[in-house]
C-alpha cells in the first residue's frame, strides 16, 4: 500500500488527511513516473474513510499544485509598511532571500530579543493547519521550550467542551463511529455532520435506513438540519438550560436508568435537586422551544434504545459553553445509553490516543532554557490583547486563570510585552477573534513577525518574513483523530515544490543556527514518529492502546485500530461501561468538587451569556450573531482557491437573516448591508429566503468565515467576534456575538 516500485509508471502512496476535521480520512495519492500526484483519493479499506473524500479535499490537487503556492523565502522589502496587501501583488512587498539568510537572520533576531527582552517576549502561534502529530506539535515545541519563548494555550477551537467533558467523564472518548448505524435514535447537538464530519453521515444514513431518527438541535438549518427527522432550532447559548429541562422530564417520568447511575456516577441526588428547577416552561421562554417539544424530546431521548449523541465543538464556542457541554454530556450517563452498543455518544476520541508527548515535545527542555524553567502561559484566543495590552503591568491573566476550571497549573499571564510573533500552522489575521485589535498588534512597527505558510494570507500581509510550508502529501507524519479510532501513516508521496520546507524541518534547522546542541534537535520525521509511538526493544508501541502497533505494519498497512477497537463485532468498544474512570471520584461526575473547591459551581446551570438578547448591550446590538465556518472551506483554508470559493458561492460574503428581521429593517434579499457592533463593522449582502424556508430563527443573524482580505473593507467576519472567553477552559465565543444591521 505505501510506496510502490520506483521503476513503475505509477505509485499509490497511503496518506492521511491532515485538516482540522474529525474524520481524518485516509488518502490515497497516486503519482506519476515524473514524481507528480495525479490523483487523490479516499482509501476504500479504511472503514470511517470507506473509500470517498469530502468536497473540499477532493479538489486537493487545486491546493498542492496551485499557482499562488509560496515557494521560496522572502523578506518584507525596506520601508514597506505592515498591513494587508492587494490579492496578486503580494509578492511585491517582499524579496526573494536564500533559506540560509532567512535562518541566519531570524536566529540573530530571536537572540536578540530573548537576550533585551527576556525570551517569553517570544511568542509562537500556531493551531491546526496540520493535526499530523509532528506537524501539530514535535521540533516546534522542542525549539520554544529550549529558547524559553511563552507558551500558548491553544484554546481557539475545542478547550471549553474538553474541559466539559473532562470533567464528566475524565478522558474523551466515545460511541466508535463505525457503531453509530446500530442506533435508533441519532441527536446532532450543535454538530453540522453533513458539513464537518461527513464521514459519520454514512453510518447515520445506514441506521435510518433500519428505521432510525435523526434529530437535530442548531439554531441554523444546516445541510444537517435540513435531511433531519426533527430539527430543533434552539436559540443560541441555550444549551444548559435545553438539557437541564430533560433531565427534569426524564426524572419526573422516572425515565432514569437507577442500576446504571448506582453503579457509575457521583452526585445524582445533588444533580436531581438542580433539575427540579429547570421545570419545562421556564426552559421554554429560554430556549424558544415549547413546554411540549421538550418533554417529547425527553421521552424519545430516555425510550428509544439506541440513543447516540453526536455532539460536537458548536455548543461550546459560547460564553457558558462549558457547562451546556457538561450538561449534554450528563445525559446518557441519565439514560445508561453507553450500555447499548450503537448508543452513548460521541464528542471526541481524541483521548484514547495515548501519544508519547513528553519525549514528542520535550518540555524538560525548558529546564535548558534561560528561565529554567516552564515559560509563561498566553492565551491564542485573547491574541489581539496580548499584542497590545501585555506587559504593561496590568495583569489581565488573572481573569483567566480563574476561569480556567480543572486545570490546577499556575498560568502567569504577565511579563515582558510581545516583541517577535512566529506564526505557522494558523492563520490569526483571519481567525481570532476581535480581528481589528488583532490587526493593531500586528501592524506594530517593533513587533518582528515569522509566518512559515502556503499562501498569501491575511497573516502573511503582517510578516517580516515568510517561509514556504508544505502540505500532507509533501512530508511524512503519523496521525490519531477526533472522530474515529484508528492511527495512520501519512508517507510523503511528491516532492515539496520549489524550496518549501515542513514545519519539523524548519524548527530543526533553526535550533541549529540558535547553538542548541540537544541531540534532539537533529531527530529525523521517523525517529520522532518512533518516540511518538513510544516503540520498545521488541519494535512495538509501549503506548496504552498501541501496543500491537509496529512501525512497519504500519508502513504496510497505512491504518491500524486501536486495540479496543480490533475486532469491533466480537468485542466492541462501549466507553463508560466499566470503573474506574479517571475523574476523581473515579465515577462520571454529575456533581464536581473540582469545581466546587475552585469557589464554581459543582452542578451544571443555565446562565444566558452577556452578549445574548438577555444582555445589556442588546438595547444597541439586538441581533445574535453566528459566525460559521463555511462548507466548503477549512476554517480559514481553501478560502482563496477559486474552485472551493465556487462551491461556496451561493452563501459567500451574505449575512442570512430571517425575513422579520430584514423587514423591520427595510432589507431586502440582495441589498448591500452593514453589519456592526462596538468592535468593528462589515459590509455583506442581505440573504432573506423568500420561500419560507428559513436558515435562521428571527433574532439571529449569520456569516461564514473566509479569508479577510477578500473582502472590499479588508476585514472579514472576525471584526464582529469578541475576545470574551467561555466560563470552563478560556475558550474562544465565536457564537456569542451581538449585532446590529442596517442598509449599507
Ligand atoms: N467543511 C468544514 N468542515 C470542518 C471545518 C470547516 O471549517 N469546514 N472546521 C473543522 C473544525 S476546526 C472543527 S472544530 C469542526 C467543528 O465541527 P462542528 O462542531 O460541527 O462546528 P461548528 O460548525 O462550529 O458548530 C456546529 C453547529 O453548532 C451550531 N451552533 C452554534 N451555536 C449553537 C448553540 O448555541 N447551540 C447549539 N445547539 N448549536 C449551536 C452551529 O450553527 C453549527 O451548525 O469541524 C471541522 N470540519
Ligand atoms: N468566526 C469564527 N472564527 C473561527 C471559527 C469559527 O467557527 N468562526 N473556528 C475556530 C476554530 S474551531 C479553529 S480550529 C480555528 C482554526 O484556525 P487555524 O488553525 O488558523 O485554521 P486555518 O484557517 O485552517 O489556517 C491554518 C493555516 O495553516 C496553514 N498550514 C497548513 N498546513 C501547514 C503546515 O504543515 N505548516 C505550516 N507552517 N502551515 C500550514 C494553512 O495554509 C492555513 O493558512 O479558527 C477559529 N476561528
Ligand atoms: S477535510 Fe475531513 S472529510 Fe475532508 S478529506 Fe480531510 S479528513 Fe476527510
Ligand atoms: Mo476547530
């Protein structure tokens, strides 16, 4: 399956889908006798894969061969003024420099800074543009570590629902995916399957087939939405109160699996007590459901065996996200779902990968550093403060730490301000929040900027120098995944174009030029593959889960199972079934003394964010806005290909609004719109569906994420987006966002 004959015509070669999706699909690369890849397709004997690519990733050759690609380094030309760049004519604010001078003057610059400025004057920033576990996070954490720079809190997508779910259960795992065509009953909470997860659409249409119902709670009728049984259009932020609420009526009704909640959890009776409260009428004027819907949601949830919740990050990128994803989570430890195969519920895996990141990231390594120890905490989510605000004495950490529940390390937030960015794998000028505080910061004149990318993006206008990136099929990495159970081999199959560079490479190379004599440094792609798998004397993983896995069945075999999920039809993998978990009472955790002795609340609550319609700057900003993602991008990725922006036409650049509050507003479908709030403004055009058909509950507004600077203002849907993070882990709230509207 891995490389073929180099004398063939044509070579298939086994790679894996390194985007920031749950389904990490593995992919089979076909290249030709020149060293071209001709064709990319879904591996038909990877299970979740089963043989298909999304949309997006189809067209990837459209990326990897594009003519836009950045292929050399370059250095922002002398007297050339940070800020964005016309679309094309990038290039002209930059010269072509050799990677030699490019290390030399980077290395020179970093030691510098470190030496006048303290090294945590040194931020790297970095989220997802390869969830590869070397390309995630190896070489770079060992360099940031040894030369002492901050260290960040990637917080940007899934840490409030991580935190959430933590706290519940202890370790992130899940209903396998494979299983979920063996439930009855399939509830989407906040998750967009058709659009982000496509891979588990297969296995639902499957079990609907076998007389399965799909319903759906989102505010927006996504593709998701609109195939649903039942689409339940809840009113953002809403969440805790929606799941408190059946839990009041399964309680009522005596819907409880007793046997279950004896043997596995902590806290019922506390539990119980607060869910008295949450009575369905007071839950209905929150949610803008009805007493009725939700008590028919509560019996068809607690009856219907299997019930699975796929639940995914959208509930969570809200003010008290946390908690709606603590609360949901509670559930089917209610139901004693997960003792139905094909029930329970799913919103990660990640935590059955049992990686070696001690020896992957070397944080011991912060011992060599000037510090000598762990390097202060900055938080990616508040990105824009930490530019303009940090070490200037006001301690603005301290909010975060706090809010920072289940995590006992100490976070010091202050030092030195920000003198050098490094920026890779992450586009921050188009993707964190409050984008026009963001742009402040990196348009500071004494702030020396590194962006390591593909293309010309909204970061790259702010750079001083820009060093080529490659994409999955241009280097080797191993891979675990969010949404299935199974570790893949991703093998280089084509040569990088022009002087690009992978991002272990990179930090190798510059730790070279810094004098870090660690032998670490040198550690070639399978080397570190080898540490990351913790393989022993006997050449298999020591990892829990990976001890089958050797380094050469997996260059044969591209994909192996983890090894609870081995033979799925005779042992299969039923999560939560069996003590003790890993929470402190060993139990699930309907009540937490974590958080109680942090001075939180131990129960699950409903409490309306700030910036909702029940907030005080509602009287100015009335609507709620969604700031998607868009389907046929990622995140930020694809946004500038031409073919993906024609897939993603129809909804580009519009502002979805119900046809309420577009009236009110004399707005009609078409007409150019201004979009503001006290952050920033953008200019879109109006989409009121006249058909009655309608993609958003009056009261909210919707637009998806690009790139900025397709935009005629310059700013994309981030100007609106604010740095307010959720109430468990110090996330990013892109769905608690207030607007207003008018004619542009
Ligand atoms: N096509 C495509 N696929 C992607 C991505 C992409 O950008 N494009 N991004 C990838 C990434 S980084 C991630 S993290 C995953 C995320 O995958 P999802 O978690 O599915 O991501 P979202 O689209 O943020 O949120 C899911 C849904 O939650 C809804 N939602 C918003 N607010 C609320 C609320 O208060 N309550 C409820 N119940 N629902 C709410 C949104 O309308 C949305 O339809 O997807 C990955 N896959
Ligand atoms: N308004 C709003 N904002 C959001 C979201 C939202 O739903 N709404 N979603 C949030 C979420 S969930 C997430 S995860 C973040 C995602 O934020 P990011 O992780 O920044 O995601 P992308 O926009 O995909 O940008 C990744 C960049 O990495 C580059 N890249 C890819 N591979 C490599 C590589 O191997 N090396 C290097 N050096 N670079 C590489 C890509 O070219 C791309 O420009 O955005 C967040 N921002
Ligand atoms: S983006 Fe997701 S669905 Fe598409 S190919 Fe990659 S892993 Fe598969
Ligand atoms: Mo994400």
């Amino acid at each position: 399956m891995s490389a073929g004959s180099p004398t063939a015509p044509f070579r298939i070669v086994h790679t894996v889908c390194s985007h920031d999706c749950p389904d990490s699909c593995a992919v089979l690369v076909t290249v030709n006798g020149a060293g071209r890849a001709v064709k990319v397709a879904g591996d038909p004997s990877q299970p979740v894969t089963q043989g298909f690519l999304c949309g997006k990733v189809a067209k990837y050759l459209d990326r990897v061969y594009a003519p836009e690609r950045i292929l050399y380094p370059l250095k922002r030309k002398a007297g050339v003024a940070k800020g964005p760049l016309k679309r094309g004519q990038e290039q002209e604010a930059f010269e072509r420099v050799s990677w030699d001078e490019a290390l030399e003057s980077i290395a020179a610059r970093l030691k510098e800074t470190a030496e006048r400025h303290g090294p945590e004057s040194i931020l790297p920033y970095s989220y997802a543009g390869t969830i590869g576990v070397l390309g995630y996070g190896s070489m770079d954490r060992r360099f940031f570590h040894r030369l002492g720079a901050s260290q960040l809190d990637r917080t940007i997508c899934s840490e409030a629902g991580g935190v959430a779910w933590n706290l519940v259960y202890g370790k992130k795992l899940g209903t396998p995916t494979e299983d979920f065509r063996l439930a009855k009953l399939v509830v989407a909470w906040g998750a967009n399957i058709h659009g982000n997860n496509i891979h588990l659409w297969p296995m639902i249409e499957q079990a609907r087939r076998a007389g399965a119902r799909l319903i759906v709670i989102d505010p927006y009728r996504t593709r998701t939405a609109a195939l649903a049984d039942w689409h339940i259009a809840i009113r953002p932020g809403t969440d805790a109160a929606l799941a408190l609420g059946l839990m009041h009526v399964i309680l009522n009704e005596g819907l409880e699996d007793r046997a279950y909640i004896a043997e596995m959890t902590h806290g019922f009776h506390q539990l119980a007590a607060r869910a008295r409260e949450y009575t369905p009428e007071r839950v209905a004027a929150w949610t803008g459901l009805t007493a009725a819907q939700i008590e028919r949601l509560a019996r068809e949830y607690a009856t219907t065996r299997p019930a699975a919740l796929r639940m995914n990050y959208g509930v969570q990128r809200s003010e008290n996200g946390g908690t709606a994803v603590r609360a949901i989570a509670m559930l089917p430890a209610l139901t004693g779902a997960w003792k139905h195969r094909g029930g329970g519920g799913q919103l990660s895996t990640s935590g059955a990968f049992a990686w070696n990141k001690q020896a992957v990231e070397r944080p011991d390594l912060a011992l060599a550093s000037p510090l000598k120890r762990l390097a202060r905490v900055v938080n990616m989510s508040t990105l824009g403060q930490a530019l303009t605000e940090l070490g200037k004495g006001r301690d603005q950490g301290s909010e975060i730490r706090d809010q920072r529940a289940g995590d006992a390390e100490t976070r010091p937030e202050d030092g030195p301000p920000v003198k050098a960015l490094f920026v890779y794998n992450s586009n921050p000028g188009a993707v964190a929040p409050n984008q026009n505080a963001v742009r402040r910061g990196l348009a500071r004149a004494d702030l020396f900027t590194v962006v390591h990318e593909l293309f010309f993006t909204d970061t790259t206008d702010y750079a001083d120098y820009i060093l080529p990136a490659t994409t999955f099929l241009e280097h080797t990495d191993i891979q675990g995944a969010y949404g299935h159970y199974f570790v893949q081999l991703s093998n280089q199959a084509i040569e990088p174009p022009g002087e690009a560079h992978s991002n272990v490479w990179l930090f190798s190379q510059l730790a070279e030029r810094m004098g870090f004599s660690e032998d670490c440094f040198r550690d070639t792609p399978e080397e570190i593959i080898r540490q990351a798998l913790g393989i022993g004397a006997d050449g298999h993983s020591t990892n829990a889960g990976m001890e089958h896995i050797t380094l050469e069945d997996l260059k044969q075999q591209g994909h192996i199972p983890l090894s609870f999920h081995r033979k799925p039809e005779e042992e299969p993998f039923q999560p939560y079934t069996a003590g003790p978990l890993p929470t402190p009472s060993g139990k699930i955790e309907f009540y937490s003394e974590a958080l109680a002795a942090k001075g939180l609340d131990p129960l699950p609550g409903f409490v309306p964010p700030t910036e909702s319609r029940w907030g005080k700057g509602a009287e100015q900003f009335p609507l709620e806005f969604l700031s998607r993602k868009a389907d046929n991008y990622m995140n930020s990725t694809f946004a500038n290909l031409e073919g993906h922006r024609k897939m993603e036409a129809r909804l580009s650049q519009r502002l979805e609004m119900h046809p309420v509050d577009a009236a009110a507003r004399g707005i009609a479908d078409g007409d150019k719109v201004r979009v503001w709030n006290g952050r920033g403004s953008l200019t879109l055009t109006a989409l009121v569906p006249g058909n009655g058909i309608v993609s958003v509950p009056a009261g909210v507004v919707a637009a998806r994420l690009d790139w900025a600077k397709m935009h005629s203002g310059g700013t994309n849907v981030n100007v609106l987006t604010s740095e307010r993070l959720t109430d468990l882990g110090a996330a990013a709230t892109f769905y608690s966002v207030l607007v207003e509207v008018a004619r542009a």
